[in-house]
C-alpha cells in the first residue's frame, strides 16, 4: 500500500528574516575589512609617530650636543693659541696682561683664567680654580669634567705652553662656564611637554630647557634615563614612568673624549604621542562613520533585494489562493526578474490547464446531452415522419380552399422543420462516415452532400462544388461568393465533410450579411481561400463574410450545441458545433477571428494535408 505524503503546510513569509540575514552578511562583511584596515591604520600610525618622535628626539640632542662641543672646542683652540703666543715672551708682563684681556673677549664663556710656570706656580691671572688637573697628562689640551664651582657649573681647561723647542714654559688653566648650554637649551625649540636636560658626569644638571634653578643634588639613581645615559657609551632611548627618554652622552664626541657628560630629551609619552591618539581617534571616527554609512547601505539593498522576493511570495500565495490576476506580475533585476516571469509563465499554465479542465468538463457535459439528444431524436425520427407522411397525404386528398388544407400543410411544415432540427442533432452525434452515408433531409446545416459530391479532396474541387450547391441561395440573398485557391495538396478530410463545412459556413455567412441592413458600409462579398498553412504539412481554409462580425461575448460559445442567436425556426445552434466536431475528426482545428478589414467575421480552418 502506498503512502501518501500530505503537502506541505504554508509557511510564512520569511522575507523579513531573509533581510535580517542578507544585512548581517553585508555587515560582516563591512566590519570584518574595516577592523582590519583600522587596526592595521592605528598601529602602523602609532608605530611611524613613535619612531618619528625618537628620531626627532635624537636628531635634536645630537644638534645640541654638537653645538656644545663646538663651543667648548673652538673655546680651546682660542686658549691653545694664545698659550702659544705667550710662549714667545711669556716675561713679558704687559704683553702677558694684554694677552689675558683678549683673550677673556674672544672667549666669552671664560669664567676664570690662570697662567702657571712650568712648576705649577701662579704668574698671572686669576687663582688656579679647585679641581683642576694641571698634569703632564694635559699636553694638547685638556677639557676635563663639568663640575659645580661656585654653584655654577663649569669644565676646566688646561693647556700647555711649551717654547719653539718643545720645553715646557707654563700651563694655561682656563674655567668655562657651561651658562652658555642653558642659553642654548632655552633657545631650542621643543614639542609639547618636552625638556632637554644636560647632566655632568656625577649626574648633576648642568643645563636645563625649562630653566629652573638647578641645585647640585645628582638625578643619578632617581631617573633612570640618566643613569642609562652616563653608563651608555653613545645614545639611546627609554620609555619609562610615563616619559619618554632619549639620550646622549657627550663623551661620545670625537672632540670630547673624556668628558663625562650627558645630554637628555624627555617628554611625557601622552603628549610625545598624541598625534598617534589623534590618528587613532580619527580612524575610529571614520570607520565608524563608514561602516554606519555600510550598514545603512546595506539595509537599502537588503530591502532592494529582498522586496521582490516578498512580492515573488505574495503572487506565490495569491496564485495558490486562484487570485494570479491581483497581484502585480513581478519584475526584479537578474534572477529575480527571471523567477518572477517563471512564476508568471507557471501561473499563466496553470489558469491555461483549470481553463482546459474546466472546457473538458463541459464537453463532457455536452457529450452527454448530445448523446442523449441524439438517442432522444432517433425515437422521436420514425413517429415524426409517419406524422409528416399522413399530414400530407391528408393535405393532397383535400381540395384548396378546404378548412384543413391549412392546417394539415402547418403540420406538415412544422414536422420538417423538427425533422431538420433531429437531422442536425443526428449529424452532430455521427461520425463523418456514417454522415456520408446518411443524408438528411435540408436543415439550417444546407442542403447534404448528393450523390455527386467531390471524389477529390482537393479544396479547389470543394469549393467548386460548394458554390455550385449554393448558387440560389446566394442569388437570393444578392451575396458575391469570391474563392481563391493558392494550395492544390488534397487534405486529409472527408469530402463529403469538407463539403458540409464549407457549405455551413458559407450559409452562415450569406444569414449574418442578410441580417445587416444595406448601407454603404456593409458589403456583401463572401471568401473562401486556400492556402499552406505554415510548416507546410496543413492547408489554411478561410472563410470571411462582410457581415457584422461576431461579438466577443459570443466568440467563445458559438461551436457550442445549441447556440445560437438566431430566431427560433430559423437557426437550431448546432451548424458550428457539427463543423468542429468534423473538422476535429479529421485531425484539424477551426477557429474564428475577425474579418480581413477587421469587419465582418472570418473562419479560420486548418486542415492536415493528404500524404
Ligand atoms: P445557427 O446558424 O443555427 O444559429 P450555428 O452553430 O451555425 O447555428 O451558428 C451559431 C451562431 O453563430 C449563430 O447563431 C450566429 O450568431 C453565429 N454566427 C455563425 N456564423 C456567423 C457569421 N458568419 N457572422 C456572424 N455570426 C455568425
């Protein structure tokens, strides 16, 4: 036994969640390459401005620190020179005086100055400062330590003057006030927070950028960047507590050899950074900015995209429903606009197969009626003609002018005339063969094929014959019958039934014309062509009439039974039904359509041809 699945139950629409899903993927895929790109930004910005300001740092405290050396070193070389000088007359004790005098002017960063003999005894100038090495070891010149004399700090110069021959004939020991490095640190142009710091070699500043008073108490072992400083041999930097530190120390120049000494840059790392933090700030901003601007993006074509599925989902539900002519037919961009015809087509097939269904079951019905109307006009057949028979014979028994004469001949006519109307329901229930066989007596169908009808289904022939048939008739009702024949392939039809068709609609054709009143309008010429169908294995028969057409109300039901808009006696409504039903037989199709000037109605048949 097999099992039937029950069909699905209808499930809401899921537009709504499709667009939740559809903005979810576009929102991924909006913040997945803007957390990337905005981290790769901050870091690599945060990484240049660090790099950056430690350059910059450095850069600035090698400037300082070679301006420093200069001066110190242009300061010995001046010294050098004059103890060169002396040399030559060093009794001379005005010259000496004159000499000392310059040289305090071109040396301006001279605190004291001192003249000794070669045994270290004071000649002139000022008393030999504390701390200052006067040794052999000074040849060349010294520069020696900063220290603090005088809660000032200065380094001591020494230097010997020794006489054309080489022998020592006194020591110049010169102090230099270092003053000068805090008007150099003041003059130099720093960043925000930022201070440079020069340290002697016990790690007491000596200078200082912001120029507060200076002490002697030593910053080694309280800021690490100092003692970092004086124990490095060049530079460096450090980042601690906050500050970033970068340093030098001095003895690093060539020039300086010796001097222990160091220079410091130091600034508060918030501020040493803050370009980075406002790249940071910046790219947060406008990524976020971006991807409100994605998200917003996205929700618009989320919505754009998903609205014609809703729609698609609405004539889905609405063609379920039978109602495909409510909604509006979809039209979407790509696939969706190819779904949507999809849908339309299957929606468009479906009504084509409830329309078939429904015109099967009404021939059904009508098959049925037919059949039964044929059975019922068979017996009604045999009592009919005995009924005409004797009202007849009656009638020719009796004079003219006798009482019954008129009424036997009423009888008579009206017993033809319901012969005529079984005759046509008889046709309508036999098949061609049997219709070629038994010809009724003349009904609205015409008069039925005679012994002499075509041997040759060739429409030419047909049409010949159908001419000839109906010539009286249409003399009398003054219509013209044109025929035009471009196709002589015989067709796969009875001859007979060709005949009858023909002649049907012709006849028709002649009644609608009558029925119009004369007028310049309405002409009174009947067609009837022949020619290939397209593909070439059918004939195309038209008939057309210049009456007035069909209504299209009617189109639809006129190759019913019994239709017919013709008084009662004159049509019985089953002419066309006996022309589909014969033309059907034979594999063919007929349909009307409007006349060639789009007047006037016109029979469309298409029959196959004879192999
Ligand atoms: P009947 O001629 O007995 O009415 P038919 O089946 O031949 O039956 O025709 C059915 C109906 O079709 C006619 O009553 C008429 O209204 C319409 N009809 C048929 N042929 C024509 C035509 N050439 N012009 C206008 N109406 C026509």
């Amino acid at each position: 036994m097999s099992e039937r699945t029950s069909p699905p139950a209808t499930s809401p629409p899921r537009s709504a969640s499709l667009r939740w899903r559809v903005l979810l993927v576009l929102a991924l895929a909006a913040i997945v390459p803007t957390i990337i790109v905005g981290v790769l930004a901050i870091v690599r910005a945060r990484d240049d401005v660090q790099r950056e300001v430690i350059r910059g740092a450095l850069a600035h405290i090698r400037a300082l620190g070679s301006a420093l050396d200069g001066t110190l070193q242009d300061s010995r070389r001046t010294v050098e020179l004059a103890a060169a000088t002396w040399a030559d007359a060093p009794d001379d004790a005005q010259r000496t005086q004159l000499l000392l005098k310059r040289l305090r002017r071109d040396v301006p960063i001279v605190h004291a100055l001192s003249i000794l003999d070669a045994d270290g005894k004071l000649r002139y100038g000022d008393p030999v400062p504390a701390g200052a090495a006067v040794g052999s070891h000074s040849f060349g010149g010294y520069v020696g330590d900063a220290v603090h004399a005088e809660g000032r700090p200065v380094v001591h110069l020494v230097v010997q003057a020794r006489g054309r021959t080489g022998e020592l004939i006194g020591v110049f020991v010169a102090s230099l006030d270092l003053g000068f490095v805090r008007d150099l640190l003041a003059a130099a142009r720093l960043g925000p927070g930022a201070r440079v710091v020069v340290v002697d070699g016990a790690g007491v500043p000596v200078a200082s950028s912001d120029g507060g008073p200076l002490g002697t108490s030593s910053l080694a072992g309280k800021d690490p960047a100092v003692d970092r400083a004086l124990a490095s041999s060049v530079e460096g930097t450090l980042s601690t507590a906050g500050w970033i530190s970068a340093y030098r120390n001095l003895s690093s120049y060539q020039s300086l050899r010796g001097v222990r000494w160091a220079i410091l840059h130091q600034q508060p790392e918030d501020q040493a950074y803050a370009l980075a933090r406002r790249t940071t700030r910046d790219t947060l901003i406008i990524g976020g900015v971006a991807l409100a601007l994605a998200l917003a993006l996205g929700g618009f074509f989320a919505t754009r995209l998903t609205r014609p599925l809703a729609a698609l989902a609405k004539r889905a539900d609405a063609i379920a429903a039978g109602n495909a002519d409510r909604a509006p037919p979809i039209a979407g961009p790509g696939e969706i606009g190819v779904l949507g015809q999809r849908i339309d087509e299957m929606a468009r097939r479906i009504a084509e197969r409830s329309e078939l269904q429904s015109a099967l079951a009404r021939g059904d019905r009508l098959a049925s009626v037919g059949v039964m109307s044929a059975q019922v006009a068979h017996e009604i057949n045999n009592p009919l003609t005995t009924v005409l028979g004797y009202a007849k014979l009656l009638a020719e028994d009796k004079p003219d002018g006798h009482p019954d004469r008129a009424g036997l001949d009423l009888i008579a006519s009206e017993a033809e005339r319901m012969k005529g109307i079984i005759g046509g329901l008889l046709e309508y229930a036999r098949t061609p063969r049997q219709s070629e066989r038994e010809i009724g007596a003349g009904t609205d169908l015409g008069p039925r094929a005679k012994p002499d009808a075509p041997p040759s289904t060739e429409p030419a022939t047909v049409m010949r014959h159908v001419g000839a048939l109906l010539d009286p008739q249409l003399k009398k009702a003054r219509a013209k019958l044109v025929t035009r024949v471009e196709s002589t392939t015989p067709v796969a039809i009875d001859a007979h039934a060709l005949q009858q068709v023909l002649v049907n609609l012709v006849q028709n054709a002649a009644q609608a014309m009558t029925a119009t009143p004369d007028g310049e309008s309405s002409g009174r010429t009947i067609t009837i062509t022949a020619k290939p169908a397209p593909g070439g294995i059918a004939t195309l028969i038209t008939v057309a009439d210049e009456g007035p057409g069909v209504p299209a109300a009617d189109r639809g039901r006129v190759f019913d039974p019994f239709f017919t808009t013709k008084a009662a006696g004159v049509g019985t409504g089953l002419g066309l039904a006996v022309c589909k039903h014969l033309i059907a037989t034979a594999g063919g199709s007929i349909e009307l359509g409007d006349g060639p000037n789009g007047r006037g109605a016109e029979f469309r048949l298409v029959i196959p041809n004879a192999r």
